[in-house]
C-alpha cells in the first residue's frame, strides 16, 4: 500500500515535486516479528527483514495537513470548485 500511494499521488495526481519539496523520503520497509525462542522482550528475540535495494517507486512519509492544504490550494485554482463544510451525522 505505502508503494501504491506513492505512486498514486506522485504520478496520478502529479504531486510529485510537492512530495519530494514538502514530506520526507521513506527508504524502503522493514518487518519485524518476535522469534519462536525469544523468552523475553528483548530486541535481541525479535527477527527483522527488509528490502536490500532501493525501490523503483518513490514512498513519502506524508504530513497530512501540509498534503490537504497544498491540494486545497490547487482546487481554488479550478474554476467550478466549491468548498463546503461537512456537516456531522
């Protein structure tokens, strides 16, 4: 999902310079899970894996209200955007 969003708001929105000006890179992921002869909570009984090279899609780690003030800004822009507030059920 991280390489899907980012793939999505970089290229299908064309957020990109945004993303790559405005969040922080993530370089590649990690997994980590307990090992069956870890008897304490120690790091040391955890296992990790990751990605040994760099992804071929770029990933951000998003800043949500700096992404959703930077695309209300590019709606004002579009001359049939109406911003309303959402009223709570």
């Amino acid at each position: 999902m991280v390489q899907l969003g980012g793939y999505y708001f970089s290229k299908t929105l064309d957020l990109e310079y945004h993303l790559l000006v405005n969040h922080y890179l993530k370089y590649n992921l990690r997994f980590h899970w307990k090992t069956s002869s870890g008897k304490h909570d120690y790091w040391e009984d955890v296992s990790s894996a990751s990605i040994r090279s760099q992804s071929n899609l770029a990933t951000f780690q998003l800043d949500r209200n700096i992404l959703e003030k930077n695309l209300l800004e590019i709606n004002r822009e579009i001359a049939g955007f109406a911003l309303s507030a959402a009223s709570a059920i």
